[in-house]
C-alpha cells in the first residue's frame, strides 16, 4: 500500500487514536491520509488539533479509502455498516473491531472487499495488550502488513486460525480481566492500608503482575520454581499448594476450551457464563 493512500477509521475511541500515533510516529506516515468519522463535532476538532489528521461528518468519502477501520460499538453497527457497504471500493481492505460482527457476516456485507477481524483489551491503554485478528477468504495481498502496522502500538499480535479460537481468546481474556482488575486493586489497598504510600503500592502491584506474566508464559518454569523454592524454604506445604493451585488452574483452562468445541448444553451454559 502507497504511504498516500487514504485510510478511513469509522469511529473515534482509543483504539482510533493508537492506529493513528503509531502510524504517524513509527512509520512517518502523513496524519493527513486518515480520513476519521465522528458524529461529535467537539470531538473531531480535538483529533484535528492533536493528529492533524482529516475528519469527516459523513460516509460519502469512503470510495477514497484504501483500507476502512471499523472501531464501532455494536449497537451502532449495523446501521452504518449498511449505510457504507455501497459505497467502499472493491479492492478495499476492511479491518473490523466490532465485537459479535464475524466474517461471515462482514462477507455478506462486503462480498468483493478483503476482510481482517480484530479485538484488543483493555490494557492496550499502557502498551501491554493483546490482539488477535482472523482473515476472511478474501485476501489482499499486503492485508495483515498493514493490520499488524496500524496495531503494533497496542502490545503482542496474534493470528488465529478460526473464529473458533478467535472468541475463544474474546471469552477467556475478558472474564480474567475483571478478576485481574480486583486483584490489582485489593493488593493496592493492602499495600496502602499496611503504610506504604500510593505510587509504591500501585509500583508492587505492577511488578508482581509483570513478574507473574513473565512467569506463567512458560507452566513448566513455574512448577521448576516452586519446586526449587519449597526445598529451600520451611513453608514447603504452603507453597506446594499454591504451586497446585496454578497447574489446576492451567487444567480449568483446558477443560474450558474442550468445552467450546462441542454444542453440548454445558458448553452453551459455560460460553454463557464467561460471555458475561
């Protein structure tokens, strides 16, 4: 894809504002071939005024685009993607963060273009967040250089095979997030409540958090850890179970995915459960 050519990011939200800085910092691409919808007036000023970037009302300049983000809310969805389909050229790349909205979906809608599904999390905020995308059965040719571009601000990329694996990452990441931000905050009070001051207690919770992640990207690292700490340490019993703890852990996670390959009724019950 030429630096020049228009891309168009329907929706105004963070993840719009990290396509663009990413962009224009790490590539030095001109802020001025991002075309952003917005119904907010105040808001397209501010992404003017910030990016220098070229902001529309209205969808009649999306024939321009080469590439079209769909940084949408899906209640809003649908109807704009019935007002745009017309009107996006055939060789254009759709990239789409719409959560519920799959290819199939997104084909029947854009039938010519090439697709590329996304979702982030929230901790794309700080840089250490997660994306995986899927490719529709339309392929262009420099499709996921650009994707994986506009993204790579956001953290660790992944590319999935299925749609299958794609929710699957949608369902398990978003149901630990809730359980990592009370974590996070109850370590934090502790830490407060015990004496020690905000920006230390937050810097505690931080590093035991980046540490664990490190940690746990490897399991057998792990229980090599804890065996190697428990001969060394009195509180043997203690840390062996907490050392089970973490493989169970490991185990729920591999029934859970064994549970969304099938169309039992405990699948549908357990899908229910960590859709919410």
């Amino acid at each position: 894809m030429a630096e020049d050519s228009i891309r168009a990011i329907i929706g105004d939200g963070l993840l719009t504002e990290l396509m663009i800085s990413t962009a224009v910092k790490q590539s030095n691409i001109n802020p001025a071939v991002f075309y952003v919808y917005s119904k907010d007036e105040n808001r397209r000023k501010q992404l003017r005024e910030q990016y220098n970037v070229h902001t529309m009302d209205n969808l009649n300049e999306l024939s321009k685009a080469e590439v079209v983000v769909l940084a949408l809310y899906p209640d809003e969805a649908e109807q704009i993607v019935n007002q745009i389909k017309n009107k996006v050229a055939d060789d254009a790349l759709i990239i789409s963060n719409v959560y519920g909205m799959s290819i199939a979906k997104l084909e029947k809608h854009f039938p010519k273009q090439a697709e590329i599904r996304i979702t982030t999390t929230p901790y794309i905020v700080s840089g250490a967040g997660l994306c995986s995308y899927v490719v529709g059965s339309v392929h262009k040719t420099d499709g996921e250089v650009i994707a994986q571009m506009m993204l790579s601000n956001i953290g660790k990329i992944i590319k999935v095979k299925s749609e299958k694996e794609f929710e699957l990452i949608n369902e398990i990441f978003f149901a630990e997030t809730i359980s990592a931000y009370y974590t996070i905050n109850g370590m934090i009070e502790g830490a407060i409540s015990a004496g020690l001051s905000v920006d230390i207690s937050r810097e505690i919770a931080s590093q035991i958090f980046d540490g664990a992640a490190k940690t746990l990207a490897s399991p057998d690292s792990v229980i090599e850890h804890l065996a190697e700490k428990a001969n060394k340490d009195k509180r043997k019993s203690e840390i062996l179970k907490e050392g089970q703890k973490i493989i169970d852990k490991y185990k729920m996670w591999n029934f859970i995915k064994r549970s969304f390959d099938d169309n039992s009724q405990d699948s549908k019950l357990l899908r229910f459960h960590y859709h919410w």
